[in-house]
C-alpha cells in the first residue's frame, strides 16, 4: 500500500526518524478511519512503504503502545479504543514524586464530576439513571464489605461519566481516581468510624435522586457535598494509614 504521508524531516534535532514514523501510523490511522480492534499496518509493510528499518518502525510501534494507542496480540498490532492509561501513569508519577499531591488530584476531579453530574441530568438515558440507582442498591448492601462498596462506586462513577455523552469525561474520571485508589482504599479500612462509611450510599442517593429529576443545579450541589464529605474523609483517613504504615516501616 503506498504511504498516505511522506516522512520527512521537520527542522528539529530532537524530531527523530522514529517519532517521524510515530506521526505517520497516527495519521494513517486518521486517513484510513482505522477503529478500536483494527488491525494497524504491519511492521514489514510500514518498513516498505517508507524504507526505514524494522528497527525504526518497532520502536514507533512500541510507542504508540506505550501511550495506550495500539496493542499487540498475536503478533499482529490493533488499534486501541480511548483510555486513561496514560493519565493515569502521568499523575501516579507526580504523586509519586511528589510534584503534585493527592488532595490536588482530588480538587481536580471534584470539579471535573461537578460538572459531569450536571451534564449527566440533562443528557443521561433512562437506562443510564437505572444503572445509577442499582449502584446505590448494591452500596447499601455491601454493609462493610470495601471491596463490594468500591467496585459499586467505581461503575456509578463510570456510569455518570457515560451518561455526560462526552468520552472526554469517562477518560478523565477513570484516570483521576485510578491514582487515588490505593489511597481511596486504605482510607476504607482506616476509618474509625461505621458512620462515615454507611453515609456513602446516603449521599450518592440524592445525588441520584437529583440527577433523575434531571435538576442540574441539585445535582451539582449534592456532587459537591459529596466530594466535599464522605470521600474527603476517606482519602485523608487513607493518607493517614498510609503515613502510619511509612513509619512503622
């Protein structure tokens, strides 16, 4: 298949031959309006189409891996839908390296889930808003169980983002509380008190409750509320034990 795009150079040093051949395959992928689970143009055919070496397109291709676009599986590379795995990596790094903190993380997606709680009571589907009241249900029954209540909040968060109808909220949600989640976690367990657990279902019920009455500023205000009580406490329970189990180490 002839290239769709010439791989020349751009007049900076640091423009190497491989981030050259990155740049192509992205947009071959544009041109040929290549899906998730496409198969992307092999490794030999890139290498005829643009004379470089294997060498070269592997390391384009191992790239475009490591930012999340395309995959390996049997041998063959695929596009990859979106997702938040690179987000993810950038913000776990800065709290690991402590250039950004996990309450600024939190600041970040409070607004972001603010604003997606609003978008979500006017785009939502009916489907969407049941899908949120059975994640309330399953919060309930969890009765202590961390491990149940978590993947409950995981799919009502989740679910609200789907429900926004913008991709973009899905991605930054998963790829904000991805690095909180061991924090998230710990804080579950460190909690002293039952009480402060058991308000979470509480909380998301009249958020949903808002959101199904498609009351967009109610339910701005309850994701506030939410944000600004129960898992404000969680996370610095979690960053308390986390500190804890530093020191004792």
């Amino acid at each position: 298949m002839p290239m769709t795009t010439p791989v020349t150079p751009l007049g900076l040093k640091r423009d190497t031959l491989s981030s050259q051949v990155t740049r192509h395959v992205l947009d071959r992928i544009a041109h040929e309006a290549l899906k998730s689970g496409d198969l992307a143009p092999s490794e030999v055919q890139l290498c005829q189409d643009l004379k470089v070496s294997r060498g070269t397109v592997r390391e384009a291709y191992r790239s475009l891996a490591a930012l999340g676009f395309l995959e390996i599986e049997s041998g063959k590379w695929r596009v990859r839908g979106l997702n938040s795995a690179v987000l993810t990596q950038v913000i776990g790094f800065g709290l690991r390296t402590a250039n950004i903190t996990a309450p600024q993380v939190l600041q970040l997606r409070r607004a972001i889930e603010i604003q997606a709680a609003q978008l979500a009571a006017q785009f939502g589907t009916e489907h969407q808003f049941e899908v949120l009241k059975s994640c309330v249900a399953a919060m309930s029954a969890a009765r202590g169980d961390h491990s149940k209540l978590i993947a409950a909040d995981v799919t009502f968060h989740s679910t609200l983002a789907e429900a926004t109808q913008n991709p973009l909220f899905a991605l930054m949600i998963q790829g904000l509380r991805a690095s909180l989640e061991e924090s998230m976690e710990a804080g579950l367990q460190g909690m002293s008190s039952r009480e402060g657990i058991s308000s979470v279902p509480t909380i998301h019920e009249a958020l949903v409750e808002r959101i199904c009455a498609r009351d967009q500023e109610g339910a701005a205000k309850a994701m506030a509320h939410h944000f600004d009580v129960p898992v404000t406490a969680i996370l610095e329970a979690g960053l308390s034990a986390r500190k804890g189990r530093l020191r004792v180490g």
